[in-house]
C-alpha cells in the first residue's frame, strides 16, 4: 500500500466496532458437546436446517458414522450409516424423535 493508502485505512479503522461473536445458548441441550450424523430422509426440515440446528445446539454435525459418533438420527431410506451405527452400537433415532428432543430448545 502507498502511505495515502495507509492513510485513509487507518483514517477508516478508528471508526470501526468489532463485536463479539455470540455464542449459542447449548446449556441444557442434550446434544451439545455430542457428534450427530443426520442420515436417509429428513421430512420435516432439510438437511441444512437440521445440521444448522444441531451445530447452534453445541453438537458437532459429521457426514459419516464411527466410534466417535454418539447419535444418528435416520429418516426413512437410511442405508450403510444406519447399518455401521447399529454395528458399533450408536444410538439411533427417527425424525420425530430428533424434534421431540430439541424442541423449545
């Protein structure tokens, strides 16, 4: 940057206000701190909103199941995930269980 470029940058910055970032509100969620892999197909919401959902409730969102996943959440047509989650003994879920347990969350 030439110093008049400079100038006008610093001239600019003194005006700025960097907020925080929020944080979502997890405490109380049952997911939070949790690995959840959404799998087969969501009725209710699409795929975005639940993943959305989840990671603003403290769960990390994973595309795919292994020891380290604690709960699959699998609507109608889940195939190898569910099958791998009820391998290593995941807790599995449908749909309607998903929203019972975030709901007014």
């Amino acid at each position: 940057h030439t110093p008049a470029e400079r100038g006008a940058i610093d001239r600019l910055t003194v005006h700025l206000f960097i907020a925080d970032a929020e944080r979502p509100q997890t405490e109380g969620s049952p997911v939070a701190g949790k690995t959840v892999v959404f799998t087969g197909t969501l009725e209710q919401m699409s795929r975005a909103e639940a993943k959305a959902r989840a990671e603003a409730l403290g769960a990390k969102v994973s595309g795919s199941v292994s020891a380290k996943t604690d709960l699959v959440v699998a609507g109608p047509g889940a195939g190898s995930k569910a099958k791998k989650a009820a391998e290593l003994g995941v807790e599995t879920i449908d749909e309607d269980a998903w929203l019972a347990m975030i709901d007014g969350l």
